[in-house]
C-alpha cells in the first residue's frame, strides 16, 4: 500500500488569494518573511481577507531566507502566547517552511528540532490549528508538500523535515504574487522545480499518480521557465503552475541525491550561502549521469528525453540529451555550472565565494552528511562515501562523472 497526500483544497489562478475570506476560525497568524509581500501590497490583502472572514489576525515578520532553528522556536513561542486557529504563512519556501517547522512546536511545544527531525516520525497536527500556504515564488512548492527545510547555523547543516502531517490543509497559488519575483529568484527557484519534477520521476518511490504529475511539470518548465525569466508574464504565470505541479509530484514520490547534496552544501562554507535552487541546477546534470548507471534510471531518464522531445538514436545519448538541455538552460539562466565558478548572489563567477582548499578540507565531512540525508534514501543509487565524494568533487570542478 502506498499514500499519496495533497492539501485538502488548492485554490489557483489570478485572485485566489482571495480564497483566504473562506477560512472559518477565530484567530489567525501571518507568517511572512522578508518585506516583499508588504511592499506591494498582499499581506494587507490577506490580513483584510482573513478579518473580513471574522478573525482576529496577528503578524509574524521579518523570517529570513534559510530559516533558523531560532527563528522557529521564537515563532512557536509567539504561537503558544497568541494560540492562533489558523496559521497563514505567505511568501516563498523560508516562511512557509519555517512556519511548518512552528506549527509542530505549537501543536507539541516539548517537541525539539531533533524529535522534528525523525523523517515521517511527528505526531498528529491539527489539535491546535490549521495550516494555509500562500506561495509568492515559482519552485519550492511547501504550499502542497510533506516537507520542510530548516538550518542549523551552528552546525552548518540543512535538515528536510518530512512527514504528511505538515502538508498544508489549504493551499493558495496565486500567479499574481508570482509577478513580482526578481529575474534571480525566477531561475532559481524555476530550476528547483526541474529538479523536483526529475528526482521525483526517477524516485524509487514513484508511481502511476506522481508520474503523471513529474512529467507534465517537466514540459511546462522546459517551455516556459526562460521566457519567465525573460519577463513574459503569461509564462511566468504558467511556471506558478507547474512548480506546484512538481511539487504534488516530490511530496509523494521523495527525492534523491540532487537534494541530499544541497542540502548539506547550502550552509557548509564560509564565504557564503549556496542558493538551494542554485545549488540543484548546478548537481542535477552530474547526479544524472551518476544515475544512469542503474539500468531502471537510465531508462527513465531517456524517457523524460523522449517526452520533451530532445532526440537521440540510444539511451545513453537520450540521456546525453537531457543533460545538455539542462545545462543550456543554466546558461540562459545565468546560473554557473560549478561550485568553483559560483560567485555572489548566486552569479557565475571566475572566482568562486567557495575557496578550493576549504571546499577539499570539508569534502568527507559533507559527503558524510549527504548520504545521510533524508533524501538520499529514495534515490536510485545509493553512493558509497568514496562515490559521494567523487561526485561532489565533479560539482566542485565541473568535470565528467565516469563511475
């Protein structure tokens, strides 16, 4: 028997922010990061629609990217003094994933980060409150999904929470708040959603349902996510879409490695963040590679290749295929294709913000941490501490993935 698991109700398309009107509850709590969503305007939207519906709305600001372990704990401790029916986490993936990570101390505040921690072990929600998701960017999909991603800064980690009671009982995917996103953000999180909708599709644990969902989000993100970037209003509108699609697609199928990676690169180094949705572009067409030594793999990589259309007389040169198409799409992204050449903000860059001999000192350190990554378990092949090492230093560089 398998489970698969979406938010009780998705309302999508322009205005569907509105939808919040329809909440039935006494007190709500906004939680939302950064300022955009103030700036232009839909979060005084949501606090009118949700009052408008007869609640009292309190307001959690200011969540950063990459949210923390403190920043959870200070939102759960607001949460315990307000007690809130509802909690409303508008913006990208930090506030609704940090929001997620609140709700469970809430709902059990003698739960710590690590009882969080234990993948598809949390208790039942719900006691306490409901959770709607409002997604202002086009790729990490927490708005339908089992997951959320948490940094412990102190020891430089990412932690994927997993688990389906904190799939969001609403979900709201509003292409107007999608609009406002800078072009940095839009292939950033544009190429998270590939990788979604490809690990989830060579996943071991698909299936008919998540298949189906992987692969029509595939051909919407190949057609539409640079002219998105390029500032064309109606793609970018599609790309809310079909990021939401990969994300129904992962949070049933899991993951693999692209993620397991990126996870533990993210916050490892000390020249700065690597930008997740960065970070998997930059892995993606390498974990293929790597992948496609397992003969299930391959075939379903060279499957994605047929589908979009990419050509090739055998599957290895289906594969071929795919992963230049990706890196051709890094280029017209401007995301750089290496951990070398990844420069500030995510750009490419001749020098990199990861110094060679840090990223060599930290190698067996973070390969560790990789391979025992939530994600890493669904993956088609299982690396040993020798490969995942190889293959970062193939990330690192930029070189081919022989073994």
């Amino acid at each position: 028997m398998v489970r698969f698991t979406l938010p009780r109700d998705l309302y999508h398309g322009k205005g569907a922010l509105e939808a919040l009107k329809t909440l039935k509850g006494k007190k709500a709590i906004i939680c939302v990061g950064g300022g955009s969503m103030k700036r232009f305007g839909f979060l005084q939207r949501a606090e009118d629609y949700l009052k408008e519906a007869g609640m009292e709305v309190k307001l959690f600001e200011g969540i950063e990217s990459d949210p923390s372990v403190d920043t959870v704990m200070k939102g759960a401790k607001v949460m315990e003094e307000y007690q809130p029916d509802w909690i409303v986490a508008i913006g990208g993936g930090s506030p609704i994933d940090a929001a997620k990570a609140m709700w469970i101390k809430y709902e059990y505040p003698d739960t710590t980060f690590e009882d969080m921690c234990k993948v598809f072990g949390l208790p039942k929600l719900r006691t306490k409150a409901h959770f709607c998701a409002v997604s202002s960017t086009s790729g990490t999909a927490t708005e339908v999904t089992a997951f959320s991603v948490i940094t412990d800064y102190e020891k430089g980690i990412k932690y994927p929470l997993a688990d389906f009671e904190i799939t969001p009982d609403v979900a709201i995917v509003d292409p107007e708040l999608a609009e406002t996103m800078p072009k940095k953000l839009v292939a950033h999180t544009g190429m998270d959603a590939m990788t979604h909708a490809i690990e989830a599709y060579v996943s071991t644990a698909n299936c008919d349902y998540t298949d189906a969902l992987a692969l029509h989000a595939m051909k919407m993100i190949k057609d539409d996510l640079v002219g998105s970037y390029n500032e064309d209003m109606e793609k970018r509108d599609a790309m809310h879409n079909a990021q939401c699609l990969a994300g129904m697609a992962f949070s049933n199928a899991l993951l693999g490695i692209v993620h397991s990676m990126a996870h533990k690169t993210g916050a490892a180094f000390e020249g700065g963040h690597i930008i997740h949705g960065a970070a998997n572009a930059m892995y993606l067409p390498k974990v293929i590679k790597y992948n496609s030594k397992d003969e299930t793999a391959a075939k379903r990589y060279a499957y994605i290749a047929d589908f979009l259309g990419l050509g090739g007389d055998t599957t290895e040169a289906k594969i071929d295929n795919l992963i230049a198409m990706l890196r051709k799409m890094n280029d017209e992204l401007n995301i750089p294709q290496c951990i070398k050449n990844y420069g500030e903000g995510g750009l490419p860059a001749e020098q990199g913000i990861v110094p060679e001999d840090e990223f060599l000192a930290k190698l067996p350190e973070v390969a560790a941490n990789a391979i025992s990554d939530a994600c890493t378990g669904s993956n088609p092949r299982q690396p040993s501490q020798e490969e995942m090492e190889k293959l970062l230093k193939c990330c690192y560089y930029d070189t081919e993935v022989d073994f």
